[in-house]
C-alpha cells in the first residue's frame, strides 16, 4: 500500500503532545503518524531501539511491541469468521465451540460477551472463575482473548496470523507486521517499568495467540486506513466492507450500562456518551480506537477522513501517570487541530 506524503505543521500540536509523552513515560524511543485526507500529513520518529548507547535509531522499518493493539487483529480475524459463516452468530454460546469447558461456568457467555469484554470471566493460577453475569458490567480481561483465538482457529481450521497474513498483509504487502518467535534487530526493546515486571511475558508462538506481535508506525497507520476505507484500496476492494462494517460497529450488549466503555470486535467505540471510554471527549461519534501497555495507538476518525498512530516502546505506565487520561487528551488535541484548521478555512 502507498499513500502520498503531503507533510505540513498542521498536526504540529499532535507531535508535541506525543513527545511530552515519551518525556512522561520510561521509553527510548517513539514515532508518530497522521494520516488526514489520504495523504501522510505527519510522521515523525525520535530516540533509540533501546536504552543501550549506541542502538539503532528509531526509523521507519523499526517495528514496535504494540500489546493489546494486537486485539484490532484479533477482531478481524473473528469478523472474517462470521462473515464466512464459519461462525453462525456471535450471539452463539461460547460452550458450542469450546466444549471441553464448565458448561455451568459459561452458561449464557457468547462470543458478543467476549468481543466486549462483558464475559464477566477470569483466571487465576489456571482456574476459571467468575467475576459477574454475562453482560451485566465489563472487565478487561485477558481469557476472552485466548478463548477467541482457540474459537477462529476450530471454526475456520487456521490461525489468527493465518488469516490476517492471507486476507490483509500479503495483498498489502506488508512486510512490517507480525507475531515474532525470535528478536530481529528491527524489533525494538520493550522497556520495564522495573525489572521482572510480571507483567511482561514472551512467546515463541506465531499463531497470533499471544502478545509478542510488533508493528512498524507507517504499517499500523496503513492497518488503520484500511480500515477508514471500509477494505477498499486503490479503487480495489481488498477486504470485504462487511467485515470491517462489523468489526467497528457497536456489538456491546444493550443492556450494558451506557457509562461502561463500548465495542466493536474488540475496537473501543464512541457511541452515546460515557464516562468510562478511552476516547476523547471532542472526538465525534463513529471513532474507533485501540490501546496497547506499550502506549502504542491507533485512532480512526471517519468524520474527519483521519488515521492517527503513535507508537512508545514503554511498558506500562510510572507511578503517577494517568494514561487514560494521556490517550483521551491525544484524541483531542487531534480534534483541536482539525477544528483550528477548519476556522482558517483551509480544505
């Protein structure tokens, strides 16, 4: 995928509010990207792979950890699997396709609850529990992640890394994205708050089950501006616009708490208005966002034809930070440019 590069200070505001970031937070190393009426408009790239004196500077081939950004790829992967019919309804029990489980733990759990994180499930030391009733509150919990990965992988015989490398990298040709077994020197280090954060874990598994997938910027912006144009690139419908239509649509249940955060397939949503949302005040209904530990971001403003990504190789936030806060406030310094942009007048 190419997109032109039509480079202006428009978005200046944006770089700074991501380099006061990185000052805020324990990184060597960030990039930023914004891509506003099909053009790059922004793209920056400041420090270094690693703490280490002498690493490799940060550039655009350099792919950054990006966390629970992996999550946007998940819901693809499962939005293919619906629209290929492999999976019914997402209104269908999860005990259907994950039938070695307690089938009175997961009574009435479907796979909408685990796309919302309204699941109500958890685990500790390797047992199952339950936190609340399917559909009643919601949790950010890593189990309905790993029990959508297993879902793809029984409905449709592949793995998630499968179908997004078929479906979307190789026709893209992207060549900068991926689950990675093993360190390449394009990899950046991911920084610890502390060391052995127990937090912090690897995988050998390139199945698109864990969280070791590292992206460069300009290919996650292109993720998400495949996704602002419905699957449509270059006049050529690469991605069926249903999938994308259900991946960033509303699937929270209705009866949820309208102040609780809302989700697509896995993307956080700005409905209605809520209190507990990752997405910024000014930022228009329609906007769809995901965050990762790493602080690594992708927002998509259809209102405003907009993709904007940042990326940090920090894990988790120092004490004292408020990273919900940081990210709500990105959104809308965004939005602060575009609306200064449009008092001047320009198109």
């Amino acid at each position: 995928m190419n997109i032109s590069r039509q480079l202006h200070d428009r978005f200046d505001p944006v770089v700074s509010h991501v380099k006061q970031t990185f000052n805020s937070v324990i990184a060597s190393g960030s990039a930023l990207i914004v891509i506003h009426n099909d053009s790059i408009v922004s793209e920056e790239y400041w420090g270094r792979h690693s703490s280490n004196l002498g690493s490799r500077p940060i550039q655009e081939d350099t792919q950054f950890h990006v966390a629970s950004v992996r999550k946007s790829y998940i819901g693809f992967a499962v939005a293919y699997a619906r629209y290929k019919g492999y999976i019914a309804s997402i209104d269908d029990q999860v005990i259907k396709y994950l039938s070695d489980l307690d089938a009175n733990l997961l009574h009435s759990t479907t796979i909408r609850h685990l796309l919302t994180h309204t699941h109500g499930l958890n685990r500790s030391e390797g047992t199952i529990y339950r936190e609340f009733a399917p559909g009643k509150s919601w949790a950010y919990r890593g189990i309905g992640i790993d029990m959508l990965t297993q879902i793809v992988k029984i409905t449709t015989g592949k793995t998630v890394a499968e179908i997004v490398t078929e479906q979307v990298f190789q026709p893209l040709g992207f060549k900068q994205s991926g689950w990675y077994g093993n360190k390449n020197d394009k990899l950046v280090e991911v920084i610890l708050r502390h060391p052995n954060d127990p937090a912090w874990y690897t995988s050998e598994s390139t199945d698109g089950d864990k969280m070791n997938m590292y992206v460069s910027a300009r290919e996650l912006a292109y993720w998400g501006y495949l996704h602002l144009q419905e699957g449509l690139i270059n006049k050529k419908q690469i991605i069926p616009r249903e999938i994308i239509n259900l991946a960033t649509s509303v699937q929270s249940p209705k009866s949820l708490d309208l102040d609780l955060p809302q989700n697509g397939y896995l993307w956080f949503l700005k409905d209605l208005p809520s209190k507990k949302t990752e997405i910024g005040e000014n930022v228009p209904q329609g906007t769809y966002q995901i965050l990762g530990y790493t602080g690594s971001t992708v927002l998509v403003i259809p209102k405003h034809n907009l993709v904007a990504v940042r990326m940090f190789n920090s894990f988790g936030s120092p004490t004292g930070f408020d990273y919900l806060e940081d990210i709500r406030s990105f959104g809308d310094t965004i939005m602060k440019c575009i609306l200064n942009d449009s008092k001047r007048g320009s198109t």
